[in-house]
C-alpha cells in the first residue's frame, strides 16, 4: 500500500495532472518508503490515481499495511477493509474508477507520450528487472573481479531545473501537508533509481554486495539532447555561475546548474521556465554502462643493462626515439596479467638514455588503471616478474608486488636526502698519473653549487642548487682516463659535475684535476632509498 | 665497459659541445670584418652564445680590459631575472640585441650581439671575475649569455645563421682574399 496520507491528496493530484510518473509523485510526497518505489511502475499509476479518487482509501491506507499483497491483483475491490466499511469503499471506489478511468484513456490519447516530465523516464523505462539484467550482462562482460560494486548515475543537468519547476508547482501544497518541508527533501531521482536497482542488479550478479563505498564502480548515465536547453536560461540570470573551463564540454554541468537554480529567486525562474515543466515527446537516452576499478599500485626495482634504453618513451616533435623503454618493457606483461586499461609509471629518480643502473636497481611504483583482475598472488606475482625479465635482456625486475597507494608516496618522500652511487668513467685532456688521483679519495662532503644543467634547463626553473658529494673514489685505468666512485646526495647531476657544464656546476672535476675532463660511462650502482621491501620467497 | 674503444680516442672523442650542441655562425655581425658569433643550440633548443675562434678579441694575443653587460643607460644585462618553469620576466631580445661591449687593452670595442630571437636566460658572470676564461674557453666556459627561443621559433632562429660548413667556407674566402691583398 503506498504510504500516502490524505493532505498527500492534492500534491498527487497536480502532480499527475502535469505529466509526473507515479515513482515521481512519491518523491515528491517526500515518502522514503523504498518499497513504494520498488513496486512497478505502472501498478503505483493505478494507486495513486484510485487515491486521488476516494477519499475512504486514503484515510484506511496507512493503518491497513497488509494489503500490499492483495493489490496486486488490480482493482479497488480487492482491498481487505471491514466488511463495514467495504461497502461504502466499494461503492465510491466503483463510482470512481470509471471516471478514474475516462482520465486515463484521455491522458493516453491526448499526450503524444507519457514520458515523465520531471525525471524524463529514467524512473519509468530504465527503472525495471529488465534493465537491471541489461546492466547486469553488460558489467559480466568485463569479466571483473570484485566483491561489491557500488552503482553510480549521472543524469542530464536539466533534470534539476524541470525538478525545480516541478517543486514550485507543488510548493504550496507540500507545505500544507507539513510546514518543515523543504525542496531537499523530495526524494532525488538518484536515489529513487538505486532503490529500485540496486537489489535488482545484485541479484543478477549472483548476490554481490551493492555498497555506498566499493573498489568497484558501475555507471550509468543518461543523456536527453532534446531538453538540453532547458538550461540556458540560466546562463543569462547567472552568468557568473556559468564559466567556460578547459576541459568540459559544455558549461551547464550539474554543479553549475544547482549553484544557478539556488540563486536565483523564484520570480526570476518562473518568469523564463513553465511550472510544471513542458512535455518532452521521447524519454532519455542511456549511454554504455561505464565500469571502473579504482587503480591498483605495483611496486618493485629495476635494473637497466642497456645503453640505448630511455626510461620512458621518448618523443620529440611527435618522432619516436628509440624503440622501446624501461616503463613499458616492465609494464607490458603486467597490463597482461591484471588485464588493466593503463598505466601510470613513477620512479625515485629517473637516468640517462645512456646510464645503466646496476646493483639493487631503482625502486619504481606504478599505477594500474582500471584493473579487470585485482587478486592476484604472491606466487603469480613471482611468475610475472620471471615473465618480465624473460622477455627481455635489457632490464630486470624484483621485489615485485602489489602495494597501497599511500605507500607509493614512501618512494617520493625525502627523495632529496636519500643517496645514490655512480661509477663514471672519466677522460682527461692531460696525461694522469695514479697518484695524481689518490687526493680524490680523501675528499669528503663536497659541497656543490649547481646551476640547473643546460641539458634540462628548457623544462626546469633556473636555480643554483647545493649537492653535496658524500665521499669520491678513484680507480686508474690509464694516462687518460679512469673511473670515479662517487656516493651522492640525490638529485646531483653527476655528468655536469665531471664535465663541468660551462663552468656552470662549481666546483667540477675540471677544476679539481686542472685540465678538461669529461664523462664517457656513467653507471648508477645504488639508489639507497629503503622502499618497496624485499620480497622473500 | 668498453675500455679499448675509449683509449684511442682521447683527441678524437667528441666533446661535450660536439656531443649535444648544434654549432651556427652569424659572420662579420653587422657589417664588421671578422665580428664573427658563434651559437650553440642544444637538441633541447636552448641556444649559448659565444664568440667564434675567428672573433679579432681572440686574435694577436688581444687582452681584455673590460667587459661590460650595461649595454645602455636604462638597460642592464646583469639585471635580467627568470623565474619559474616557464622562466617568466627575462628580457626578450631579437637578432640584433647587443648582449656585452668588450673592450681590448688596445682600446678597440667589440659589441657582442644576440643573434637569435628569444628570451634571455642568463649571462656568463664568471667572466667579469676572470675575463681570460673568454679567451681560453671561448666556445665553454667563455660564453657570453644563455637564450631560449620560442618554442614555435626554435627551427627558423637559425635560418639566417651559417651552418659550420658554410662558415668554413666564409673563413677558407677570407683567408684567401687576405693572401690576395
């Protein structure tokens, strides 16, 4: 039985009269009741329309909570009152139902449709099992794991202004019915379409939990070209609340839309919008239903062996350098495996092209966008880093594992403080002896002043940055050259230091050595940064 | 790592310059014999503008007496500030922007000129203190200032600049007309 009162009488009577669909007229007679909702459609028409009717029935209807079972079989007479009381309903419920019913038929000849003028049929078409199994078999064919979902709707922002109108037009007569009423608390059509959904997809995905908070989202969305400049009007009474951004579409989002229709008064709305809102002639459009599992993060280091190698893809003007990248030769297999949409690749630090990063490797994390698989284990994580480092020669991956995003942010943290060792091999112009290197060795803390290297100064702000150089060791390889251990202070560039960058990195291995020095190798041996853990086996 | 490979080619190697650095030339600047410019772009457009070995402060053993970045009264190269990424306030100079006036202990000045559009990033102060680094490093540590062209321009700035072969060919011209008269 719908759980109306007789002051609910004229809020319904208007509210049918101006094209309103019946889960719609609940909401607007702020019934949070959520099993009037979930009954057909159609079946709530024939309620309400008989309420509206007979007098009797409303003043029974809230005592007399069995008979919801009985309605369904149609038809007033059906309704388990008293037997003292029945005639009587009988009686006016008879006499009422055929011009209840005259009203009907007329509403279906007169109206071209009978799409709701307030949420523009989402509660009338897409409101039913049927297309709850269509969502259902369109979220099965993703082939996702989850545990729970939780359903999202995104309307037309013209619902909110034909809501508006619609609340305007019935503002009176809620009000009659109890003064602490307000606009919001008319039942959104959000929340009606959950309460009728939900259950009914979770149902058709064997039972899955449908949540208010989940890893996992269904979207629904609806589109209703034909009304879309509903909301335009709104643009000339608020223009400030209407700003053009970069990345929409169009400015008449809902957020826009709802700041508007609060500022505006409601002698300014009715004077460029009809209260109730104007007929559509067809109900909305639903778009694909868009499914989402929140990202998933996999952590791990690498080693890079190669010379010819950059670390992620690297274009200029549009062309291609290089054929592959350290990112995507890791991520290849990993996309695989948790059958993800992208990628998002972060590192602490990144090298040169040209530099390998032997040792322990450099810690990396990354984010995997819309993952379809989500459990994976600790044994098949251990396979796919096998299957990494079998597929190519160029690099090698371990301690890979699945990670939280907030630990992520370990990798990032005290990124300057951290230290790295390198081993360059160094040219000189003059001729070296062994033991004109030995004095490096003792040297201890050598404080940098780094101007930003010319090599990266179109993309970094121009600065003079202070590295410290922890401690240097030298090894002698011959009259012109040798390798230089180096423990750093992140962030030091350590080819400008031995080459010097014009004079623009003091001091520099020129100055230090008296002749021009320059780099040939450079090998990063340890990035000594303590995340993610090793794995053990 | 390849030790052989690097033994034998401590002269040939290329440098950092010849590494990263494309080499363009603007000869005779404005009309002045020899006033040759050479400019450094490197593949991330970033240009370096310095004075090319056959520049006259560089020849006969010339001295540098001064050099001077007030390239007017109101306009001082040192006073150029960039901040940011975007390197927002340098001063914006065009072809002919003179950078520094060097002048040599016998008293000639030279005007040392932009060559290329866009904004300038730095000048070399390390040369006021220790004017010979011009003269000992002119194509490194002796360069005169740092210019970032717009992005849309960093191709067509160096159209009207000589290509290290042409500008071979201008000094192999000169050397012989020299030899002529």
């Amino acid at each position: 039985m719908l759980p109306l009162k007789e002051k609910d009488k004229p809020v319904v009577q208007k509210l049918l009269a101006a094209g309103c669909c019946s889960r719609c007229v609940l909401r607007f007679c702020c019934t949070s009741v959520q099993a009037a909702f979930r009954q057909p459609e159609q079946e709530t028409l024939k309620e309400l329309q008989a309420f509206i009717n007979n007098n009797e029935i409303v003043q029974d209807s809230p005592d007399s909570t069995e008979e919801t079972k009985s309605h369904d079989a149609s038809g007033s007479e059906t309704r388990g009152d008293p037997p003292s009381k029945r005639a009587k309903l009988e009686h006016c419920a008879s006499g009422d139902a055929s011009k209840d019913g005259t009203v009907t038929v007329e509403m279906q000849e007169d109206e071209e449709s009978h799409v709701c003028v307030a949420c523009l049929g989402v509660l009338q078409e897409f409101c039913d099992v049927t297309r709850a199994i269509k969502i259902a078999a369109a979220v099965k064919a993703e082939q996702y794991e989850f545990d729970s979902l939780v359903l999202s709707v995104s309307l037309p922002p013209q619902l909110c202004v034909r809501e508006h109108s619609c609340w305007l037009h019935v503002k009176k007569e809620v009000r009659e019915k109890c003064m602490s009423l307000s606009e919001d608390d008319v039942i959104q059509v959000k929340e009606a379409f959950k309460w009728v959904m939900q259950g009914l997809i979770a149902k058709e995905l064997g039972g899955v939990a449908v949540v208010t908070k989940s890893l996992f989202e269904v979207g629904v969305e609806f589109s209703h070209p034909e009304t879309d400049s509903d909301c335009y009007f709104l643009a000339s009474t608020c223009p400030n609340c209407f700003k053009p951004t970069k990345n929409k579409q169009s400015v008449f989002t809902r957020m826009a839309v709802v700041k508007a229709l609060d500022k505006i008064s409601d002698f300014a709305f009715l004077k460029h919008y009809p209260s109730p809102p104007a007929r559509p002639s067809r109900h909305c459009v639903q778009q694909d239903v868009q499914c989402l599992h929140v990202s998933l993060f996999i952590a791990g280091r690498y080693n890079k062996f190669c010379r010819s190698l950059p670390q992620t893809p690297w274009v200029i003007d549009g062309q291609r350098r290089m054929e592959s990248s350290v990112e995507e030769l890791i991520a290849a297999p990993i996309l695989v495996t948790f059958r993800a949409d992208g990628f998002n690749f972060s590192s602490s630090g990144r090298e040169d092209v040209d530099v390998r990063t032997l040792g322990n490797g450099r810690p990396f994390a990354m984010e995997l966008l819309n993952p379809h698989r989500s459990r994976v284990s600790k044994v098949e994580m251990k396979q796919l880093q096998e299957t990494i480092n079998a597929s190519s020669d160029k690099i090698r991956v371990r301690d890979l594992q699945i990670v939280t995003r907030e630990a992520t942010s370990r990798m990032k943290e005290g990124e300057e403080e951290k230290t790295k060792s390198y081993t360059a091999l160094v040219w000189t112009h003059k001729a070296i002896q062994r033991e004109d290197l030995s004095f490096m060795d003792d040297i201890k803390d050598l404080t940098l002043n780094q101007k930003t290297p010319l090599r990266v100064l179109h993309r970094r702000a121009l600065a003079v940055r202070q590295r410290v150089i922890h401690s240097m060791s030298t090894r002698f390889v011959d009259a012109h050259h040798f390798y230089l251990g180096l423990k750093t202070q992140a962030g030091t560039y350590i080819k400008e230091f031995v080459h010097g960058d014009f004079g623009r990195t003091q001091p520099n291995m020129c100055e230090l050595l008296k002749t021009d020095t320059d780099i040939l190798e450079l090998d990063v041996e340890s990035v000594d940064v303590d995340w993610p853990p090793t794995v053990t086996d | 790592m390849d030790n052989e490979e690097c033994k034998d080619t401590q002269d040939k190697a290329p440098s950092v310059v010849d590494r990263y650095y494309t080499r363009w030339y603007r000869a005779d600047m404005k009309g002045k014999p020899c006033e040759d410019h050479c400019i450094l772009q490197h593949s991330n457009r970033i240009c370096v503008v310095t004075l090319a070995e056959s520049h006259p402060i560089l020849q006969n053993g010339r001295q540098i007496k001064s050099i001077n970045y007030q390239i007017s009264n109101g306009c001082s190269r040192l006073n150029n500030k960039v901040s940011g990424k975007s390197k927002r306030g340098g001063q914006f100079l065009t072809d002919f922007a003179p950078l520094c006036r060097i002048t040599c202990t016998d008293e000639n000045e030279y005007t040392i000129y932009s060559c290329i559009r866009g904004r300038l990033l730095e000048v070399n102060e390390a040369i006021l203190e220790t004017p010979s680094l011009l003269l000992q490093k002119p194509s490194t540590d002796g360069y005169i200032a740092v210019i970032l062209p717009k992005f849309e321009e960093s191709k067509s700035i160096t159209e009207n600049l000589l290509s290290r072969e042409e500008f071979e060919k201008v000094l192999a011209k000169r050397a012989a007309s020299s030899q002529l008269s």
